[in-house]
C-alpha cells in the first residue's frame, strides 16, 4: 500500500506516530518542569533551556562526532541556567516568573549567538529503533521508528512518579513545595531544595531541547524551537502535576501538533498554517474549561497556589 | 524623596552591571569590549542618523511595553505584546486593503480604531479568562502570541496573499495614499508620536485618575480592593483591554508607516523587547519613554556591530537578556540601601 490508497488511515496513523516524534521534547520539559513546580517554584525559562538544549547539543555532536555526547552537554547547559534561575529567584523580592521570562529572552540570545557557526554543519543523530522493519507500508514504518530518548522519557516518567511517592528525596522536594512553614520547621534548606530541583528540570529541558537539533527535526537553526518549553508550563497544569499524565498530556499535544503534516501529507493543505495553531488553541481551550476560580487544582503544589 | 533616588540610581548601577558583564562576554568571543560598546553607542546616538533609526524603532517598543506595564499594575504579567501587535497590525491591513481608494484620513482612522480595538479584545479575553476562570494570564497571553502568528501566516500564506510578492509574501498594499507619512524631511515616521503620546496620555491616567488609583489598589492588595467595594474584574478587563489596545496600535504603525502591507514582519520581536522595557521602566509609563529610546538604540546598532566587528546579529539580544536578568535581580536591592536613607530619629 502506498500513502494515498492509505487515506485517512494514513493520516491516523501519521498523527499517531507524530505523537511520540513531537511529543518527545514535549514530555522532556513537562517533566522538567513538573520536578521544579513540585518543589514550589515556577520556572517560565525553559524555553530557554530548550534552544540553548538544542544549539548546545548540535554543536558538541558536530564537534565531538558523539550524539549522546551531544544530549549529555545539552543537559548541563540547561542545569547551568537552571542554577542562574534557581539563585536569582532566592532573593528577597525577585518574582520568578518576570526572571523566567528574562531567562527565556537571555536563554535564546545566546544560543543563536553561539550558535550562528553550526547552521551549515551537518552532526551525527540520535539513534531510532525501527519496530516496523515488518511491516511494507512506508507509512507504517515512519510512524513505528521510535526514537531512543523518547524510550529514556517512557521509563523516566514512572521513575518519577515513583520518586515523588515513595523516595526520600521525593518527599523532602513535594514537602517544600506544598508548605515552606512544614518544610523550614522540619529543618530543611528549603532554598536548596528549590536550588536543586530548578537545575534537575533545567537538566531535562536541555535534554527534550537536544532532541530538536539532534532527531526530530534533526538540525540547528533559529526557528527550531515553536514553544515547547513554554507550553511546558502549561502541560503541567494539564497533567495535574502528575508525572505519568505528563506522559499522556505530550503524546496528546505531539499529535496535535502532527495533525498539519499529517493532513498536508494527503494533500489537505488548505489549512495548513491554522493547524499550526491547534496546540496552542488545544491548551488554551483545556486551561479555560478546566481552571475555576473558585477553587485551586487538585495535586497542585501548596506554595504555587498562595499567593 | 530618598526612594526616587534609589528609583533612578538602582537601575542606573544594573545597567552599568550588565554593560561590564556584557563586556566579559564579547572579550571571551575575541572582539574588542570598548570597541564593541563604543559601537553599539554610535549605532544608536553617535548620528543624527542614528538617532532617527532609533527613534523608529523606539516607537512601537514604547506600545508593546504598555501591553506589559499597564496589566503588571494591576498584578498581572501579561506577555502578550507580540501577539496582540500581530492582531492589531493584521486587522488594520485588512481594513485598510478593503477601504483602499476612500478618503486617506478615513481610511487611516479606520486602521487606528480596529488595530486597537483586535489588539484589546485579544489581551481583554487574557484578562477575562483570568477573573472569570482564573487561567493564568501569563501561559494565555503566551499561546495567543502564537496563534495570532498562525494566523497571520493562514492569511499571508493564503487568501490575501498578493502574488506579486515573491520574496517575502506579503499581503496586497493598503495604497501609498493611506500610509502614515514621516515627520518634516526626517526618516522619522508618524508612529513616534501615537507612541510619545499613548505613554504621556496613560500616565496622566495612572496618576491622576480614579481608574489609575483603582489599578493600583487592585495591583496592591486585590483582596483589599474588592471589600472595599471596587469593580475587580470590570477594571482588569478594561486595563488589559487599554494594554492590548496599545500593542495593537503598534502593530497599525508598523503596517501604515514601515511595511505598506501585512507580512511576517509583523512578528519580529518587538513585542517580547516590549516586556523588557515595561520591566526596566517599572511598568511607569513616562519611564517608559526613554527606556524605549534606550533598547530602540541597542536594537538600530545591530547592523553595526555586524558589519563593523562580525559579531552575530544575536548579539544585541544577549545584551538585552543580560540587562533583562541583572535589572530583576537589582529587585533585591530595594529598601536595603540605607545610605539613599535620610536618618530617622527614634524615640
């Protein structure tokens, strides 16, 4: 079968397949992001994170010739401006969603500065295992290469889940974030905490954002990035602060975001740039219809709601 | 009389802070730092020249950071500039392409009023969604940012595309006789004055005004305002509606006096430069003014620095991330500096 006789179970099956290709950035930050909110704080930023993510690791795979190298020194940039977030947000009067943003401008700036030698360069990428190597159909096969870090995300999202309930740690991170009062009373560093779960989650978002340069869609240049560390925060919301549901919530935007390729690929192109939006009017449409005024979210994390 | 000297000498020291670090950070890429900012200077100030390329550019970030500084009194941080310029700018092109051949002064009327009325209605839905759902107004703002661009793109892309353009598509032209001229025999355009004006009219507005009063009230202590009886979601509605009027008018300016017609350049960051300026200005619209003359300026060096050092044109926008962080983090100094103090005595 080809595409065309395919159809609109092509389409689906695009859609599908488009889920997990998209949605793998997605899922890195959501979970970055769901470890730093757990802990009480916000970090708007990962945008930035995910471009310097994305530039960094390009850059360190076309040098060094080593993908995985790449992700690993996309990680630390983004646990570096993790830190530079996490300590400017512990000072007196200093708002972390105005430096969140600023992040995210200084965050961008930098990694198209730095950037600007690798956009002819051609690196290594990151390996796809081929589950449809059975199957003749082209479409098939596309949908079923499942990238390795999107597999790394699938075990890291109940691992986290896990440590959340059940890990030392874990609670030490979901007691400072629900009560600063417990947490200071039960002689914890709650600013260390908040230190630390920033640069875990910038750690993440720099990894989701070296999938960008390095899988999907496999290059580095200045409009790599459509918002995927912005929506993170979003996504959280979504998932309820659940580390699984973020799992759920990306596969749920990676296929809304697929959906204009995937209809493009069968010649629907009428649309195309509108269907561009269809992530963004999908979260939109879910935070109106799910938030409420009248009282906080369930498994929202106590100090983001009291204030 | 202390705190206006700590207003003014705080942001001064961080942004000779961000100069020095920035200065770090070019001599680690090889140039020459004083060279490099001796540059960025006369890239913005150094001509007559210059300072018109300045100017122009400062006119729709003083718009843009209205859309951020006017939500932020009143508690909210809104980060819709772009897309509420986006949505302003598109909807003036339209009229203006369907009123093209009517009276000029009609037809430019008629720009100015649906710019702003768009860019209102897509920050006042921000504000509504934030009172009556309590979405958080800072990812709403975000997403609409993108999804004015998708549409911008649906419409450039698509059914107004004049064919004509190959290069950069574009939508048709409003027509020569409806654009915004420029002011004498400057390189100036128009756009400078809605600007001077728009920050000049709100703030009289903030500081003189009932509704100033109540924003700030609001701002203050929300809980505190609403016992007392004031009209909590009406004025955040209308303040985000004033907001995104503003950054929709920015985007008309850009459409009647720079590009003619719509096109991508719509969306070429002057809205996200626009939070940075709301932020440096303390979200006072008068402040606003020469903070916007000041990133204006680091924006029209761009080309210099290019051209002169081989610097990437990022540059600019490292800069202006670094002057961004280090103003937040002078935050912490509010208040502490006891030297600005003048001495109380106790008894």
């Amino acid at each position: 079968m080809n595409e065309t006789e395919m159809g609109y179970m092509g389409v689906v099956i695009a859609v599908l397949g488009g889920a997990i290709r998209v949605g793998t950035p997605f899922l890195f930050v959501s979970l970055g992001e769901c470890l730093t909110e757990k802990s009480g704080r916000i970090n708007l930023g990962l945008e930035g994170n995910l471009i310097m993510g994305a530039m960094s690791g390009y850059g360190v795979a076309y040098l060094s010739g080593s993908a995985w190298l790449g992700v690993l020194v996309a990680g630390i940039a983004g646990m570096l401006l993790g830190l530079i977030h996490g300590l400017l947000c512990q000072q007196p009067r200093v708002n972390d969603i105005a430096v969140g943003i600023a992040m995210m401008l200084f965050g961008t700036g930098l990694a198209f500065y730095l950037g600007k030698a690798f956009i002819q360069p051609v690196a290594p990428r990151l390996p796809a295992l081929a589950l449809g190597s059975w199957s003749d159909s082209s479409v098939l096969r596309a949908a079923l290469d499942i990238n390795v870090l999107f597999i790394v995300g699938l075990i890291l999202a109940p691992a986290m889940a896990w440590f959340f309930r059940n890990a030392k740690w874990g609670l030490i991170v979901r007691t400072v974030g629900e009560s600063r009062d417990a947490a200071l009373a039960m002689g914890l560093n709650v600013n260390r905490v908040r230190l630390y779960a920033t640069m875990a989650g910038g750690f993440l978002a720099g990894v989701g954002g070296s999938f960008l340069s390095l899988y999907y869609p496999g290059s580095w240049n200045e409009g790599l990035s459509s918002g995927q560390g912005l929506m993170a925060v979003a996504l959280v919301i979504f998932a309820r602060w659940n580390p699984i549901y973020c799992l759920y919530a990306s596969l749920v935007f990676g296929g809304a975001a697929a959906l204009g390729p995937a209809l493009q690929s069968v010649g629907i192109t009428g649309g195309y740039y509108l269907f561009n939006a269809a992530p963004y009017v999908l979260t939109l449409a879910v935070m109106i219809l799910t938030s409420s005024s009248k009282q906080r979210f369930a498994g929202m994390p106590g100090e983001l709601s009291n204030r | 009389m202390w705190s206006y000297i700590e207003s003014i000498a705080i942001p001064v020291a961080a942004l000779l802070l961000s100069l020095v670090i920035f200065s770090v950070f070019i001599l680690f890429s090889g140039a020459n730092a004083i060279d490099v900012l001796e540059a960025i200077f006369r890239g913005a100030f150094g001509s007559w020249f210059s300072w018109q390329n300045t100017l122009v550019r400062a006119a729709p970030l003083m718009l843009t950071a209205i859309c951020t500084a006017l939500p932020a009194r009143i508690g909210l941080i809104v980060i819709g500039g772009e897309g509420a310029m986006v949505a302003g700018g598109l909807a003036a092109a339209m009229i203006g392409i369907a009123l093209n051949g009517l009276p000029p002064l009609l037809v430019i009327s008629s720009m100015v009023l649906t710019g702003s009325l768009i860019g209102g209605l897509w920050i006042a839905a921000v504000g509504a969604f934030k009172h009556y759902r309590n979405v958080n107004e800072t990812i709403s703002s975000l997403l609409l940012n993108y999804i004015a661009i998708a549409v911008l793109n649906f419409l450039v892309l698509g059914i107004l595309r004049d064919p004509a353009s190959l290069n950069k598509p574009s939508s048709y032209p409003i027509g020569d006789a409806n654009m915004i001229g420029n002011i004498g025999d400057t390189s100036i355009h128009g756009g400078l004055i809605f600007g001077v004006v728009t920050c000049l009219i709100l703030w009289f507005v903030m500081r003189r005004t009932t509704f100033g009063f109540a924003v700030d009230m609001i701002g203050g202590n929300r809980r505190a305002a609403q016992l007392s009886g004031l009209a909590v979601g009406k004025l955040v509605i209308v303040t985000c509606f004033i907001a995104g009027a503003a950054a929709g008018l920015a985007g008309m300016i850009e459409i009647a006096a720079v590009q003619g017609r719509a096109n991508t350049s719509l969306n070429a960051g002057y809205g996200y430069a626009g939070i940075l300026v709301a932020f440096l200005a303390r979200h006072n619209p008068l402040a606003i003014i020469p903070v916007a003359l000041l990133l204006g300026g680091i924006r029209a060096s761009s080309g210099l620095l290019q051209r002169n050092f081989d610097l990437p044109d990022a540059t600019t926008l490292v800069l202006q991330g670094i002057i961004f962080i280090v103003i937040l983090a002078s935050e912490a100094f509010y208040g502490k500096l006891n030297w600005f103090k003048p001495k109380v005595v106790t008894a």
